[in-house]
C-alpha cells in the first residue's frame, strides 16, 4: 500500500499560511531607541590618548535598542524595532541587516533628510579607550519614532500598547519624559535601560513618575541617585526610596539585586573566566525579560538572568 501524501500544492498553502500568520502576529516586544552602525577600531596594542597603532577597524549594527533585540532574538523572543533610519545607503544596508537577524523593521522610521546615526570607539588591549555615540538623528527624529504607539497601528492614547516595550536612554530626556507620563504608555510593561554613564540620568523621569523596570549597573544607579554605592542592594533600595517602581541593579561578578515594593531579592552571577564584557549589561537584560516572559517567577528570572550574563561574558556564547 502507498503511504498518503499532501499534493505538493496543498503543502505549499500550509507553508504560505503559517508564514504569513506569522508576518502579521503584533511583535512579542518593541525595542526603542538607538539602531546604528558601531565602528569599532581595535588593537592588541596598550594604548593611550594620542595612540597611532596597527589594528583592525570593523563596522556592525550597534545601538542600545538594536543590542538589546538581538539579545532577545537569541532568547527566541521576537522583537520588533523602533527608531529613526536614514534612507541613505548605510540605512538600507542596517535595515536589511536588522532584518536578516528576524528583528521586526516594519515600524522603523526612516527619515528622508537625516542621515543614519553612527558610534565610534576605539579598543586597546587595554580596554575601551574612547568612543563617540552620534545618535543625533535619532534625537532629531523626536517622537515621530512613536508615531505607531501615538496613532496606530500598535496603540493610541484611547487604546494604548499593553505589551513589553525596552527602552533605551538615547532618547531626549525629554521623550523619555513624555513616555514617562504620556496616556499612549500607560498599560505598556516598560523595560528601560541607560545608554552610557553619561546618559544614565536621562532615567530620571521614571522615578519621578514611579514607571517601569529600571536596568541599572552600579555606577549608574550612583548617578541616577546623586551618590555612590558599594552594593547592589543599597543602590536599589535608595532608587525604590527616590520613586522607583521596580530596578534590577547589577554590579559585574558582584551580587545584583532585584527590587520592588514587594522586596529585595539577591543573587551572585556564578564565578567564570571573563573573556568578553561589553553587552553583559543587555544580555543580563534580554534574559530577564525573556525569563519572564516564560513565566519565571522574581526568584528563578534573576538566577536565569544571571547565569545568562555570566555565560555571555565567559565567551561560553557564540554571537
Ligand atoms: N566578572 C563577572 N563574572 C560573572 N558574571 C559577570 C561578570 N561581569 C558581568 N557579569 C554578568 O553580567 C551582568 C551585568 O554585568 P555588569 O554589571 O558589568 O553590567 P554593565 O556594566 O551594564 O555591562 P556592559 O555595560 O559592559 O554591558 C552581571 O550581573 C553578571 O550576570
Ligand atoms: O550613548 C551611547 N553609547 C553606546 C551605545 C551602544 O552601546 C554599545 C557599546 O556599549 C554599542 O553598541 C553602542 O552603539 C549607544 O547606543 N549609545
């Protein structure tokens, strides 16, 4: 007796269905904030100010919001972005990138007269030695990058996004302060990060506000509290005081802390060998939300969150 098989045609359709369903489900996540190209120059040389050394000079997609989504696609979450693109030929290229890496494109904004942003640094075998973060399109840009939270399709004031947005400190204090407080934000379940150091008091809005999940590293929480701390419970007990709603503060290899209203919980990463440290704060970040968005409990989302980050910066991770 032959075995029964689905004319090919019929397999086709299923195939077409399947992957057109998939095309038009709303994104799991938005990632918002910076989408650009790091150049990155590197040396195994020691360097200094005034360095002028051999070396290698790459270019990849970079930008807080764009790490953070690659992060999440590794956790097999599937995000979508959203930010200000050039239409210039260095946009295209970083669209058709995002999207060979399955990150959602569709709600990009691409500006017709700014030009794709740009972040610079320079590595020495001694560490980052300096670098610039040129996000000023994105800056430029403004709040029509929330055009499809503000009047559709994703939400509107009346009838606001009720998902899981990351959020990035590239953002003007004054956008951040505007999805702070804005009603478009309202039911959305805001993840929010600071793109640097320097821009770490860009968060100060959501204290004030007492809105989302803060992700913090220790000198960031110092900054964002007008102080220093030597723990990671200090700081986040100090940034519930300030208005916090909830803050996960990291600090390395040290113990990180996770806290709300309902209490503080605490954990060390496990020990590893460091090979590779720029993006554990994202890893850390993507694996949390990825933990809870499978269902882990406060507990079991930071032991998951942890042991992620320690495994991203061991080297143990391809990417
Ligand atoms: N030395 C380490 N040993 C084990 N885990 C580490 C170490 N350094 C970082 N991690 C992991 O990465 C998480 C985030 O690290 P860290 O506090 O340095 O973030 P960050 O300063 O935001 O990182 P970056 O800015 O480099 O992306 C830690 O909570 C931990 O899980
Ligand atoms: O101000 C910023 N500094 C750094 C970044 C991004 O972080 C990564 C380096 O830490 C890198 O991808 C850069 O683009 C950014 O988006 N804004």
């Amino acid at each position: 007796m032959q075995a029964p098989c689905f004319p090919l045609q019929y397999l086709r359709l299923l195939t077409f269905l399947a992957k057109s369903r998939n095309m038009t489900k709303a994104p799991e996540i938005l990632c918002v904030g910076s989408v650009l190209w790091d150049i990155i120059g590197r040396s195994a040389s020691h360097m200094r100010a005034g360095s002028d050394v051999p070396g290698r000079i790459i270019r990849l997609p970079g930008g807080v919001a764009m790490n953070i989504a690659m992060a999440l696609s590794r956790f097999g979450l599937k995000p979508a972005l959203l930010s200000a693109i050039g239409q210039d030929p260095e946009g295209n290229e970083l669209v058709a990138e995002c999207a060979r890496r399955g990150l959602g494109t569709d709600h990009l904004y691409r500006s017709a007269d700014l030009p794709t942003d740009r972040y610079m640094a320079i590595e020495g075998a001694n560490g980052l030695i300096a670098a610039i973060a040129d996000a000023h399109s994105l800056e430029a840009a403004g709040d029509k990058i929330l055009n499809v939270l503000n009047f559709g399709p994703l939400g509107r004031p009346e009838n606001p996004f009720d998902g899981l947005i990351a959020l990035d400190g590239n953002l003007t204090a004054g956008l951040l302060e505007q999805i702070a407080t804005s009603p478009s934000f309202s039911k959305a379940d805001l993840r929010v990060a600071p793109a640097s150091p320097g821009k770490a008091e860009r968060l100060l809005p959501f204290l004030r506000s007492g809105r989302g999940t803060l992700y913090v590293n220790l000198e960031e929480a110092g900054l964002l509290c007008q102080s220093s701390f030597e723990t990671a419970d200090q700081a986040a007990s100090q940034l519930l005081e300030r208005g916090a709603a909830r803050v996960l503060v990291t600090n390395g290899g040290d113990g990180c802390c996770d806290a709300t209203a309902d209490g503080l919980i605490q954990e060390c990463p496990p020990p590893v060998l460091v090979t590779r440290v720029t993006g554990a704060g994202d890893t850390f970040m993507a694996a949390h939300i990825a933990a809870e968005c499978d269902g882990a409990n406060r507990k079991d989302a930071l032991s998951r969150a942890l042991h992620a980050a320690a495994a991203y910066v061991s080297g143990e991770v391809a990417i």
